[in-house]
C-alpha cells in the first residue's frame, strides 16, 4: 500500500513540475455542463411505528456513600 501511495505521490510531482515549467501546456477546448435528469412520479414508503413510553421523574433516596481514608506511612 505504501508502495502505491510513494509511486502515486512522484506522478503526481512530476506533472506538477511539467505543468510549472511549461513543459506540459494545459488548455480547455470546449465548455462543460452537467447532465440533465428528470425525475417524475414516486412515492415514499409508508411506515407505522409502535415505540415505547419513556417517563422522567424525581424521586427522594438515602445512599451510603464509603469514607475513604489516607494513613501516611
């Protein structure tokens, strides 16, 4: 892969070099355009979806929470 990626990066030096030095003269001879696309008729899927309720509250608790303690040496 590495081979590939090194031989594609000196092709792409080298034109680079061409195109600099006049070595290599690229003109444009003809205008472009994009294509033309019709689209008609269609239509989307229909879907029916049974999802479950979520429900958000608050509630009071009491938690133990450990004590931690450090003895230095």
């Amino acid at each position: 892969m590495r081979v590939i990626g090194g031989l594609l990066l000196i092709v792409l030096l080298i034109l680079a070099a061409g195109i600099a030095t006049g070595f290599i003269n690229l003109q444009k001879t003809q205008e472009g355009s994009l294509p033309e696309i019709s689209v008609k008729g269609g239509q989307l899927p229909k879907y029916d979806a049974n999802v479950g309720k979520v429900e958000m509250g608050s509630r009071n608790e009491t938690v133990e929470v450990p004590t931690v303690n450090v003895k230095k040496p």
